[in-house]
C-alpha cells in the first residue's frame, strides 16, 4: 500500500509505504473511513496534518482528508501515532442549504443542485469549498420533489440519494488536481439476473467465514402522518400508507413544518399548489419511513478465491446472494460497506450486505431529526 500526501494546497509533499496498521471502510451512502498508525517521529508528524489529503496508489482516485491524529500507548507502552479521515464528501458535512431550496428532478440532478448551489456556485463566495468539483453526470434515480433549507447539506444528500439506492463517491483528479463528487449504482450480481456474472456468498462455496446475520422489525414504522404548514385544523397534513391495519400497522408521526407552503416568484411571495406541496410532504415522509425499515443485514469475512475477485466480480454497492442453506437463509442485498485492512499478510475484506444496524447515536440523531 503507497499513499501520496498532498498539503491544503493539493500539492505533493510525499509519500509513505510503511504502516503499523492500515484501515479503509469504504462506504455506500456515507464518506469512507481510514485508520492508521504509524511510529510518532518527526516525518510522521509533518506529513500527517489535519487538513491534508491523502490518495491511494497505484489508481490515484481514491483519497480521503486527514481530521485527527492522536498519539498514545499500546498496551507493551509504545507509543504509536493514529491518523483518521474522511473521504472527501466528508466535506458536505461543513455546509447547510441556506434560505429555501426548492428542487426537481431524478434523485442525481437534486442532489447535485444542492451541492453546487452551497458549495460550489454559491452566492457568497466565501461558502465556496476550493478544490471540489461535481463529475459527470449519470441520469440516476427517481424523479422526486423536495424543499431544503437550514439543514445540514451532507444529511440532506444522502436522504435524497437513498430513496432510488444510489451510492455517492468522490475521486482525486490528477488533470486539475481536484476532488470530484459523483454518484453511482451498484450493478446486480445477484444469483436468478442473467445481465452480470452472479456473485454467491455462502459458507458451503467457501468463500465466506465468521458471518453475522441479523433480521429485526423492532425499529419499525411503515405508516406515517406528515404535518406541514399551517396551525391546528387549518395545518395541511397527508398520511402514507394509510391501507395498513391491525398489528401490521405501526405509525409514525413527521414534524414537516419547516417545509412552506409558500415561494418566491419574482419579488412577490405565492402559494404552492396543493398537489405540489402534497409531493413535498410525501416525499418527507418517505424519507422517514426509510430510517425506519427492518434490519436485514449480514456481515462476513471474505475468503478470497479465484471464483469470486474483489472490485473486478463483485464490489462496493453491488447487488450480491448470500447463501446458508443449513439455515435456510438466501439473501439478495447491496453491499453497503466493505472494510479492507492491510497486514503484513495480506489484504483482509470485511464486507457488510443490507441496511445496517442503527446504533444508538444514529437512534438519538434520527429522534432530534423528527
């Protein structure tokens, strides 16, 4: 594993070859994450700065940005430097749409919207992010409605991008030396499509061990009322999913007061019409109801085999077939989250397949959401 070091400035300053230990989670919907450690001498400390970028060898695309470095003891009390980042859509998080944002289009186009209007061709130039650039654009997604404003840009795109199961990505560019943001759809793999080479997983193919699965409906809302503008009778509301009934039928109520039912058309403020504004509310209540779908989610340590070839016959956000026929398990789901973990032995793949288990910050974040 070689990595190249670029200061704020994108210019090479080095490069290292040499860790103690290496770790990438690359992530469907959410920025990637690294891992290193690394002896605390001085080369290490000017090299490793927060802020600074970091790109894979030998495709130099994948890069990620440093915002942590800790030095500490093991538990043999040698001191060891760790560095941690973010890939570079990691940048979203610094931005908030600003004003009302009113967008239309498949789940792509609004998601680029968003990011060039708050953090490329922004208003106030002070709000530009430098460096970063949108890539080429796919036609991907679903057509959808939505409102934003006050909130925060990297929640925002991935809420939107979620809804058609698109995968969001940046990339380093050596023609220009920028970061470029692009969105992706994995391809099906899975075991009954004749289109792709099917991707199997299963303990009986042996390329699969130490597999987690998980299947819980206790999250679960699949009915939800929306309430948008206005106050007590005269508040405008819609219910999704209404047909539900008995114990299937769990609800969920969705505080959309933010989104107005007013806009600006030249300098006069008017009303949207109800069929628009009822788009709106549907499309935020979907967005709920996906935080709150069941748990399927399986996790396991790859084998690697010549059947099955790591990003060349299955990769990150592929549609994949995971296989226990003792249990009686067979599951069709996207991977999600692929950990790669460079040792002296070799590459480890740790892949997660399906949604993943909310944990108890994504719990509190999603309740001070609604």
């Amino acid at each position: 594993m070689n990595l190249y070091v670029f200061d704020k400035n994108m210019k090479l300053i080095g490069n290292i070859d040499e860790f103690d230990s290496f770790m990438w989670e690359r992530n469907y919907y959410d920025p990637d994450k690294i891992t290193i450690k690394v002896p605390p001498n001085f080369d290490n400390m000017e090299l490793f700065q927060n802020g600074y970028t970091l790109v894979k060898a030998p495709d130099m695309k994948e890069s990620i940005y440093i915002d942590h470095r800790s030095i500490s003891k093991d538990d043999d009390g040698i001191n060891f430097l760790t560095i941690r980042g973010l890939s570079h859509d990691g940048w979203l998080d610094r931005r908030i749409t600003l004003f009302q944002q009113e967008e239309k289009g498949n789940s792509e186009t609004v998601a680029r919207a968003l990011i060039d209007k708050n953090c490329i061709n922004c208003e106030d130039l002070k709000r530009v992010i430098p460096f970063l650039k949108l890539g080429i654009y796919k036609d991907l997604g679903k057509e959808i409605s939505r409102v934003s404003h006050y909130k925060n840009l990297n929640k925002e795109v991935i809420e939107v991008i979620k809804e058609s199961e698109l995968g969001i990505r940046s990339y380093f560019d050596e023609s220009d030396f920028k970061i470029g943001i692009e969105f992706y759809k994995g391809k099906d793999r899975t075991a009954l499509q004749e289109t792709n080479a099917p991707a199997i997983f299963s303990v009986d193919f042996e390329n699969i061990e130490g597999q987690t699965f998980v299947d819980s409906d206790s999250e679960l809302k699949n009915t939800c009322l929306v309430a948008g503008a206005g106050e007590g009778k005269a508040r405008k509301t819609l219910m999704l999913n209404s047909e539900v009934s008995g114990l299937d039928r769990r609800e969920l109520f969705v505080d959309a007061r933010d989104i107005s039912d007013k806009r600006v058309s030249g300098e006069n403020e008017v009303s949207i019409p109800i069929n628009e504004y009822n788009e709106l509310l549907k499309q935020r209540g979907l967005e709920k109801l996906s935080d709150c779908e069941e748990t399927l989610t399986y996790e396991g340590d790859i084998i690697q085999t010549e059947g099955l070839i790591y990003r060349e016959d299955y990769d990150l956000g592929d549609k994949v077939t995971l296989m226990d026929r003792e249990l009686g398990i067979m599951l069709n789901e996207r991977i999600t989250q692929i950990v790669e973990t460079y040792t002296k032995e070799g590459l480890q793949i740790d892949v997660r397949v399906g949604n993943n288990i909310p944990t108890l910050i994504d719990k509190i974040k999603r309740k001070i959401g609604d």
